[in-house]
C-alpha cells in the first residue's frame, strides 16, 4: 500500500478534486529512476485524464500570502517553502501531503556533485553538459543568496533539494507545481501527455496510451541528464529506424571556427540567445 499517495488523494479530494478510479485513471508506481505516472486503463485520443483544483497547486499565487513581505521570484520563493518544510512526512499545514510525495534525494543529480565538488564524477561529464551545469550552479547560488539575505536559518543542503524540485519548471516567475501530473516522466520521444490553458491543470493524451504504460513528456538526454540527472538508453538501432529524435550537441567544435571569423559573429549570435546552441538534430519525419 502506498500511504503517501493515500494521503495525497485524501488531500485532494478535499480540495475539491474527483479521485475515484473513474475520474482519475492513473496511479503513482515505481519506476525508472524513481516514480511515474501509469495508466490504470486504455485511454482515448484527446481524452482528459483529470483536473486538479487551483488551490492544490504550489505556485507564486498560492504562496505569496504566506510570505507577504519577502521580494522573491517564483523558483525562490517555492524553494524556500519546500525547504522550510523538508520533513518526512511533511506537517505543512498547506501542501504538506503534496511535499511529501515529492523525491526525497538528489545525490544522484549532477548539481549536487558540482555543490559537492566531486571532481572524480564530474570528469566525465562531457563539455556542453558541464557548460549547462556552471549555469545552473550560478542560478542556485543567486537564489539561495537571494534566500539567504530575507530568511535565516535555511540550510544549503535543504535549499538545494528543494531548489531541484523547483528548477526544472519552464518559467521561473510563472510555473505551478502541480500534484499527480508531477509524476508524468519524460522521454526521447512520442506519446508524451501535454496541459491546456484553463484555471486548472487540464492533461490530454495522444493515441496510442494503453493501460500499464507509463506516461511521458518529450525531452533529449542530455536535458534530462542536466536537468534531472539520468539518461533514458537510446540504442544506435533505434535512432537509424527512426523510432527517436537524435541530437548532438556540437558547439565545442564550433566554437574556435566561429571565434576566428571575428567577435562581431559571436555577439550576434548572442545578441540573438543563438550563442552556445549549435546542434545537429536527427528528426523522424525529416522526409
């Protein structure tokens, strides 16, 4: 039995949320790197899977009147909350049964070795990862100052779990967390679930989701590696059939041609935000 999922949907269903098998059709299970999102039974194209209420989700909105005199952005602010209540279970009175189904550790994340100066792992990283790494250890340690300076006491080791909570999210002033669709997992590669405008979180699914199959979003291995910290295994085989998107990062190899051909090419590709992103992409349907 899953106590911490009992909970969340205890959680839920008072905030209003309809969670019996027919209203929510998947569950929370074990899976590669940690826990994921399956489907209880087949599901129909364009089918919704579930709504979560607004007042579930952990965001800028949701938390502001908890800290209503600290100047901080969303990412730090909603890293701050987790931080502050890290225990296991968390007796947050807010999202506390939410916190609680959140991961618990990050050793195996790569920003925790770089925080930890394992330079024995970290010289296998490959350039352009290590290159994503220094930015987002930047990004860390700007917010966790940020953090610092209008909250005493607030641990490096507990922000920095609650920060990986956080960063993944793809607006760092306007993101929600939310509960259930936060299991999703993420793959190279088709069908993947994706969210709709509505004044709650809305999922809708592709063809082809059969029951017991875990439910995805759409990334590269190098972001998943960067920004989750593992890789999904991809064989040679399957990017020559044609079953996954391929892509190479090659600005390492670039970066001297475009340098020699003067400074004026390099601030317009950074003027442009092109600087730093040359890739060679390997699509299904290039034909």
């Amino acid at each position: 039995m899953d106590l911490e999922w009992d909970r969340l949907l205890q959680w839920l269903s008072e905030k209003g949320m309809e969670v019996c098998k027919d209203k929510l059709p998947v569950e929370r299970r074990k899976s590669i790197g940690g826990c994921g999102l399956f489907a209880l039974r087949p599901f129909s194209p364009s089918e919704v899977l579930f709504r979560v209420p607004a007042t579930a989700m952990m965001n800028i909105k949701t938390l502001s009147p908890l800290f209503p005199s600290k100047k901080l952005d969303a990412v730090q602010m909603v890293s701050l909350h987790l931080a502050m209540h890290r225990e296991n279970p968390s007796m947050d009175p807010h999202f506390g049964p939410y916190i609680s189904v959140l991961p618990r550790d990050f050793a195996f994340h790569p920003l925790t070795w770089m925080a930890e100066e394992n330079t024995q792992i970290l010289s296998s990283v490959p350039p352009s990862a290590m290159r994503a790494l220094d930015k987002m250890l930047q990004r860390f340690r700007s917010d966790f100052g940020k953090v610092s300076q209008q909250m005493k006491g607030i641990s490096s080791t507990d922000y920095l779990w609650a920060w990986l909570n956080v960063n993944t999210r793809s607006d760092r002033d306007n993101f929600t967390m939310c509960p259930v669709f936060d299991f999703a997992n993420h793959s190279a590669h088709l069908p993947h679930m994706s969210p709709r405008p509505s004044n709650a979180d809305k999922l809708d699914v592709p063809p082809r989701q059969r029951f017991g199959e875990d439910m995805y979003g759409a990334h590269s291995n190098r972001t998943l590696f960067v920004e989750y910290g593992f890789v999904l295994p991809i064989s040679s085989e399957a990017l020559v059939c044609g079953e996954v998107d391929g892509e190479v990062d090659v600005f390492d190899f670039m970066d001297s041609l475009l340098t020699n051909k003067g400074n004026h090419l390099q601030e317009l590709l950074d003027r442009e935000n092109y600087w730093g992103r040359v890739y060679l992409s390997f699509l299904q349907d290039a034909n």
